[in-house]
C-alpha cells in the first residue's frame, strides 16, 4: 500500500475541525469516536475509559488477554484551543506545511500511529502485543487519565510517544518534570487610616513568600519556579484579608525538586506577617524523563532503525512535559517525539511538516518490526 498524502490530508482534516480543548467533552467524544472506528476496522480489541469530567481514554489492544506489552504508544486527543478556534482557522495547508489546531500537536501523531499499525504485516504483528492508549487531559497534566495510563504502562516493556518530533526533526530523550501549586493567604482586613495596626496583610505575607520561592531557583541545575499570577485586595485604603498566588515548578532533578516542595510546605508553618494562614494546593505534577540505561539501548536502537530509513536521528531535551514523564518515573524505557515534524505548539503558528509525515510512518513501523524480531 502506498503513502497518499492526499489521502492522508483527507483523514487529518476531520481530526483538526474539531474543537477539543481539554475539558470540552463533546469534542473529545467526536475524536473518540473516530480514532475508535479506525482501529474497530482494524480487528482490534477497543476499551472505552472514563476519564471523568475530562471525558473518554481509549485503550486498544492487538491481543487484550496478554499480560505483558512489548510496546505501549501514547498520544493525546485534546488540544490547548478554545471553542471557536476551529471557526475562526480551520485546517489549510500549502505545499510544505499543514496548519490548524492541534495539527502536530497531536492529532497527526495519532493518524501516524493508525498509518502505521495498518502498514504492518500480519506476521510482525502477531509477534508483538501493543496498547495504544490516547487521553482526553494531556494538556492539563493528565490528571483524570495518570492513574490509567500508569496502571496499563507497568505491564508494559517499551512506551512510545507519537508527540511531533521537534522543528529541526530531533527526537525527545528528556523532558522537564513539572508543579502547579496555588497559594491562599489569609489575614484581616482593618481601616488603612484609622486602625492599620489591627490588621493583618495578606498581601505583605505574599510578598514575602514570592522572594523566598524566587531564591529556590537554581539556573544551574534547571530547577525553576516561577509566581506567574498574583492576585489580591480589596481597595487601596484596606488592609488586604486575602491574596493568591500561582507558581510554576520546572526541575530536571525529582530529589531537587522534593526538597523544594518540602521547603514550600514548611514556610506555612512560620508565617512572616504574624497571624496570617497559608494553604498550599498543589494542582498539577509530572516527573521528570531522564534517559536510564535501558532507556538508551532503545535510543542506539532508533538511531540505527533512523540510519536504514534515512533518517539522521537526533536527540533534545525540552523544557516541556509529556505523557512520556509519567510512564519514564516507573523505569520503563520511554521515548518520544516519534510523530510527524511540526512547531508553533500551542499557537496560531502551529505547522506540520507534510514531507516528514511518511519517513516518520517507516521509521515507526521499522522500529516496531525490530522491537518484534
């Protein structure tokens, strides 16, 4: 069967038209829908997961009665856009690129992965048990799809992730692991004129906490926090009774960054403004991907398989966190960016590069076939 770009356009487009942002169930039931009617097509075993308020998990299987997966490959069915998105900049493309929402971030990562398993003779795949699992929630963290997708990868001996390979068409061996944590103060509020002193300002206490989380930052080892949102008072003639603050957690190092959530945690219990209460929710959490050992026996493995289809692998470690966080912490071999090359993420400017749509077909399908022989 031969690669059809236009063919493959025409499969990709109802993919993109549709707006699924997180959350947004109805769109995701659509996506559901359909990459669930490809594989139903395929003679593969499709399980329906409730993910919650985020909607609906797929997971297939080749063999659903097996016990171990030789490879796992994960993709994700929402995207960062609004209702309206799909509207206002449907899918286009011109002679190189493809664009729209969630057009290599990753809706061509999941088509690739059908291209792929549909390419396959019957004979590799009879020696292979895959799962492929899509969720409704990556770009929040995954939060109602982790405990599913890490409870299916501890079986598994390989996890592939179809996210776009980056714009130079590197791979991704190491992604930054990720905290969200929101901060409530609590104090009293008093006149500004009359009786400052028995008020108690929850805004000086924030004030306070930004500077010591500002000096947990370490450049050096790529441990970073970032407030990034403030909020609070009342009225300029009022002692504040209540402020919030947002911070963003980057790390490279999981050790590094539980002595910083410990930190955290401790400064509730001496607050600087006497009087004020401090609560600390942490919202969103993904470990770091740092390549172990056997990790980087399947990266020699990709760069020979890159080498056979003409493709000259090269390796990144972004900033950004993945599915690929998750399912790496239990010490499973875990790449990704094996989808198509696009950038642009999570922007009007979001591209997919047609010419790499098939050599990242092959280059999926040659590394499946070697993981079967």
């Amino acid at each position: 069967m031969s690669f059809s770009l236009p063919d493959y356009l025409e499969e990709l487009r109802p993919l993109i038209d549709v707006d699924c942002g997180t959350l947004t169930k109805e769109g995701i039931e659509v996506i559901a829908n359909q990459m669930e009617e490809k594989y139903l097509d395929l003679g593969w075993n499709v399980k329906r997961i409730d993910c919650g308020i985020a909607g609906t998990g797929l997971e297939v299987r080749n063999k659903p009665d097996a016990e171990t997966i030789d490879v796992m490959l994960i993709g994700h069915m929402d995207t960062v856009f609004p209702i309206g998105t799909v509207a206002a900049r449907p899918m286009t493309f011109d002679e190189k690129r493809a664009y729209g929402p969630g057009v290599s971030d990753m809706k061509s990562g999941l088509l690739n992965v059908v291209y792929v398993l549909r390419e396959m003779d019957k004979e590799t795949l009879d020696k292979l048990s895959i799962c492929v699992c899509m969720n409704p929630d990556e770009e929040i963290g995954s939060l109602h799809s982790e405990t599913w997708l890490k409870s299916v990868a501890v079986n598994a001996k390989n996890v592939l992730v179809a996210e776009a390979a980056r714009a130079d068409g590197s791979l991704v061996k190491a992604r930054k692991g990720m905290a969200r944590y929101r901060l409530t103060f609590a104090g009293k509020a008093a006149h500004a004129g009359n009786e400052p002193q028995n008020g108690r300002s929850a805004i000086t206490e924030m004030a306070n906490w930004i500077l010591a989380v500002n000096a947990l930052t370490n450049f050096e080892t790529g441990t970073t926090l970032n407030v990034g949102v403030v909020k609070g008072g009342a009225g300029a003639n009022i002692v504040p009774d209540h402020a919030e603050a947002v911070i963003d957690v980057r790390f490279w190092d999981n050790d590094e960054y539980a002595a910083a959530d410990a930190t955290i945690r401790a400064l509730t219990e001496t607050p600087f403004v006497e009087g004020v209460t401090i609560t600390v929710d942490r919202e969103a959490h993904k470990p770091s991907m740092v390549p172990s050992e056997k990790t980087e026996v399947l990266m020699a493995m990709v760069e020979e398989t890159g080498k056979e289809v003409g493709i000259d692998i090269t390796w990144q470690s972004v900033g950004g966190g993945s599915d690929a966080n998750l399912t790496a912490v239990l010490g499973i071999p875990t790449l990704d960016g094996l989808g198509p090359i696009g950038a642009g993420f999570h922007s009007a400017d979001e591209y997919l590069e047609l010419d790499s749509i098939e050599p990242r077909i092959q280059l999926l399908k040659k590394i499946l076939t070697k993981i079967a022989g």
